[in-house]
C-alpha cells in the first residue's frame, strides 16, 4: 500500500542554487533586503538536507487495531520513531515478538510487518493482589496479553499500598510459565515497613505544628499517605498559607515527618482616622472617625480576631468584632460575630452571627450561617419617608456558597427566619401589639473581579444585590446602604434599603506594587419602604492608593446623585484611609 504525497524535498537545494546565483547581483544594490534573503535561503538548505520519505507497508492489514498510526510524508529520522512507535503499540496487542524488516529505495521507505504469534493470559495468580485492585482489571484466561494493563495493575498497587501507610511496597511477576502462546505466573507484592506520619513542621516556624497537621488532614500516629502529601500545599493554600518547599524524612524508622517552609503572613492591618465633630441639635463636640484592626494569624494558627468602630454621624456609630476560628473540624471553619449599631435617637440593634464553612476545594465553600438581632427602641417617633423602628428579635439560619481566587471571589447568601415583634415606635408594648412567629427571609450576592487589560492598566469590578422580605418590615430590619463600600459620593449608611442592585467599575492605572490612580463610577437602584418603586442613584469620582513599605494610603473624592435630585459639585465626599500590615 503506497501513499503518495508530492515529492519537494529533492528540489529544494537547486532552487536555493538558482536564486543565490542569480538573484544575489540584483540583491547586492539593495542592501537592506540582502541580509533577510541570505537567512532564509540558509533555511531552506538545512530543510533540503533532511529528506522526506514515504512509507510503504507490505501487509497494511495489520495496522487495522493500531489506532493514529500515520503514512504522512516523514524525515527518515521522523519514520524511525514511528516505526518504533509501532512495535510498542503490537507488543501491547499481545504481538510481543512482533519485528520488521526495512529496506529503503529512493525516497520511500519499504516495510514489512513479521507479527509472530498473539499471546494471551493463562493461569495469574492474584491472591495477593487486594481486592479493590484486581476487580479493575480482566487478567482472566484467554484475555490478550498486555505489558500496558499490566503496568497499570503494578502502579494501582503501589498507590493503593502508599496511600495506606506502605510507601515502599513493590510489586512484580514472578514463577514465569509461557506454554504455547498462554502466559502463567503470581503477581507478588511485597508491603514492606509499616510508615506512620510523625506530623507536619515548618522550618520558618510561621505557624504551629500541630495547627499545620489539622489543616493538612495529617495527623501524628495516621498511617503514611503520598495523596496527603501531594495534596498539601492545596490544602494549606485554601488556609491562605503560601508553600515555598516541601519535603518528606524517613530518617525516624517507620515514621515519616513532613517538612515545609512557608511565606510569612503579613495579614495584620490597622486602618483608621479620628476627629472632632460637633452636635447641631445639643452644641457638644465628640470624637469621630472609624478604627478597623484586624489581627491575622493569632499565636501562629491561623486564627483571626477583627475590630471596628465607626461613628461619622452625631449620635450614630456602630461597634463589630468578628473572630475567625480555621480547621475546627479539619475542613470546617467557624466564624462568630457581634455588632452593636446605634442609629441615632432612634433605636439600637445587637446582632450575632455564626458561620461554618466547609472547604470544598481550594477555591469553593459552603457555609451555613444562624443570626439573631434584638432591637431596643431609644425613642417613640415617626417619619413618613421611613417605616416605622420597631421592638423585635429576629432568629434565622441559612445558606450560602462561596467562590474566592486571589482577589476575586463571589458570594451568595440565603437566609430564613421567624420573628417576633414587641411594639413599635408609635405603638408601646402591649398584650395586643405583640405579634410572634412572622416571617422574614433575605438573600445577599456579592462579586468583585479584577481584570488586567496590560501592564500599566487594572479594571476591578464590584456588584452587590440583595433583598429583605417579610409581612411586616420596619426601619431597623433594612440594610444601611451609601459610602466606600457600596455607592461612593454618598454619606455612610444614608439610605435605607429592602431591596438594591448597585454596581461599582473601577479603571486603575498601575503606579508600582500595590499602587494606584483610579477613577471610578458607581450606579444602581434601590428601594426604600413604605414607598413604591425605586430611586436611581450614582456616583462618581476619582482617587489614589499610595503603597509605602507595609502601610497604604488611600484618598478618594466623590459626588453623588439622586434619582430628581441636583448634583452639588461644591461639596464633594471625601474617603480618607491609612492601613498599616504588621
């Protein structure tokens, strides 16, 4: 069987021949393109001395169970290996004495397949093969005769035995017996010592030992496991726990100690600004600002312990500490919060949160969360662009999925619960006001994306929706919207909110390492009760992120609009940040 394919390897080196000679005194006055022509006529020299042949097999009715074998013109160098090729892929078919023989003439290649005889499996021991191995494989009498399936077969058993504390088993075939074309033998596996994990140490000593050992599922005393030992720098990662090296000693007998050596975390921030403010309705003067400190990393654990206050408001703050435990249950982390928010004269709202969150894979996780929130009312008073506060508690529980990668990540939140109503604001507590068991549920997405067009230029994308439903909503169940983290050109939590969409986009133009001039626009809707429909509101404006050594600056300037409102350019919001990493 003979394919054909034009034949232009033998007329490359005299075309070379014919344009270096009669082209060159052409060439020779036009200096520039001389250089560029002389390379590629090299080229095509060098490709003219590696002949392309064709192959011609003598009994292609062989090649009908060997998949992807190609008669495409081939270099002679480039035939070989695919001859070679060949003869695995029939000793794998059981051909195990196949050979050819070659015999060149011009430019083709001539080859004839000697198959030999088709080996199958006779009588294969496998009583010492484990159970959940040999099942996965047809060694069975009469079956052809792999050394591929059998390859498989010894590397399942390595990896069956060094997953459960053998690293160093082997495995083979011994007591050979060939009769006719059947093969006999006994698959032997040797265990070798029994290995133990001696625990996970960290030659940086950033983190503990045995807080390492849970996050990795390696635990001291568990037999040896190579998937665990693969798998840990994937498992630390989802921790936030960089792997520069890792290695495994076996110089302990029959214990194995894992070695890493980390990055060290400079997660630890301190972000804040103080001022005097001054009371309109009573004169006085109080301090002002926001403090927000996060601890990472508490006594080398991985713990986190977070703290905020925020008071930019006369008679309006709001104290939060929120504390993270890793790996309570291996994959499991928990998470506790508590708020206090005073909203003016108003009422005051203590809200407590928990959260588990189960690792999923070193990107995804699921949480469920529980939350309750008790309302006090301060004082008796209504509004009518406002539903009225309200006396309650609130106790729900719910779930939510969690996506994050570096910066980026995407968060959805589903929460259901039961609440009972005490009085409101124009209506004291009594018998009759007091109404139980009411339902109120409420979803939250949330998404940032940060997408790098160049070198010098950053796009960050930010979205946030949610909605809050119940027979009976009142001021104190609302989210509290406006300012840096969801509409900038706004005052902080200006606008009550049971339902918004808002969107943030961001352009950033790259001054160094962590450093940045943006600008940025920020639109979307949101729908306050008891009115109908919802207000469009936007923002826009422009800023700058200055890094220096561990500490960053952070200055953004922003106007705002409402939905039928004008624009006061005289009176921009300014966003003013200093976060120091320890």
């Amino acid at each position: 069987m003979l394919y054909d394919k034009r034949e232009y390897g033998n007329i490359i080196q005299p075309a070379v021949i014919y344009l270096s000679v009669g082209l060159y005194p052409k060439l020779a006055r036009n200096h520039r393109l001389l250089p560029l022509v002389l390379i590629f006529l090299t080229m095509m020299s060098l490709e003219g001395n590696s002949q392309v042949m064709k192959l011609n097999v003598a009994n292609p009715s062989m090649l009908e169970s060997v998949e992807g074998f190609q008669f495409a013109p081939c270099i002679s160098a480039e035939c070989d290996d695919r001859i070679d090729s060949l003869r695995v892929r029939l000793n794998h078919l059981g051909y195990l004495l196949a050979d050819f023989v070659k015999r060149v003439s011009g430019d083709t290649i001539f080859v004839s397949i000697k198959e030999g005889p088709r080996y199958v499996y006779g009588t294969i021991e496998t009583s010492q093969v484990p159970r959940e191995v040999s099942v996965q494989f047809a060694l069975a009498p009469n079956f052809v005769y792999s050394p591929q399936l059998l390859d498989s077969l010894y590397e399942s058993i390595l990896k069956y035995y060094e997953n459960r504390g053998y690293p160093f088993a082997s495995t083979g075939m011994d007591s050979i017996n060939i009769s006719g074309t059947r093969i006999n033998g006994v698959i032997e596996v040797d265990k070798g010592m029994e290995v133990l994990f001696a625990g996970v140490r960290d030659q940086e000593e950033n983190f503990r030992s045995s807080w390492l050992a849970k996050q990795a599922s390696i635990i001291p005393g568990d037999p040896y496991s190579q998937a665990k030992v693969e798998g840990l720098e994937d498992a630390l990662k989802r921790a936030g726990i960089r792997v520069i090296s890792q290695s495994v000693d076996f110089s302990i007998p029959n214990r194995a100690g894992i070695i890493v050596q980390t990055e060290k975390l400079r997660n630890s921030t301190f972000d804040g600004i103080l001022g005097l403010q001054q009371n309109a309705l009573t004169g006085k003067t109080t301090l002002a600002g926001y403090l927000d400190l996060s601890l990472s990393n508490l006594f080398k654990t991985g713990k986190q312990l977070d703290l905020k206050w925020e008071r930019l408001r006369p008679q309006t703050q709001e104290l939060m500490l929120d504390y993270l435990h890793p790996a309570l249950l291996r994959s499991t982390d928990l998470r506790l919060g508590f708020e206090l928010f005073r909203m003016d004269s108003s009422f005051l709202n203590r809200n407590l949160r928990l959260d588990l969150q189960r690792r999923l894979g070193t990107e995804w996780s699921v949480v469920g969360s529980y939350r309750f929130q008790n309302s006090i009312l301060l004082e008796r008073s209504s509004s009518a662009d406002l539903p009225d506060a309200a006396e309650s508690a609130i106790h729900s529980g719910g779930l939510g999925i969690l996506n994050s990668k570096g910066k980026n990540h995407i968060k959805l939140v589903l929460l259901l619960g039961s609440k009972f109503i005490r009085g409101s604001s124009v209506e004291p507590p009594t018998p009759s006001s007091m109404v139980e068991n009411i339902l109120q549920w409420s979803a939250e997405f949330e998404t940032m994306r940060f997408a790098r067009v160049s070198k010098l230029w950053e796009f960050r994308i930010y979205g946030l929706a949610g909605i809050i439903s119940s027979e009976k909503l009142f001021q104190n169940d609302l989210s509290l919207l406006g300012g840096l983290r969801s509409i900038r050109g706004f005052n902080e939590r200006s606008f009550f909110s049971d339902r918004y969409m808002l969107f943030q986009f961001e352009p950033r133009l790259t001054l160094g390492d962590d450093s940045n001039l943006l600008i940025f626009w920020d639109s979307g809707f949101i729908s306050t009760p008891p009115q109908t429909g919802t207000s469009w509101v936007n923002g826009w404006g422009a800023g700058l992120e200055l890094e220096v050594d561990n500490s960053r600056f952070r200055l953004i300037a922003g106007w705002g609009k409402e939905e039928n409102q004008p624009v006061d350019y005289s009176n921009p919001r300014i966003h003013i940040g200093f976060v120091s990493n320890f």
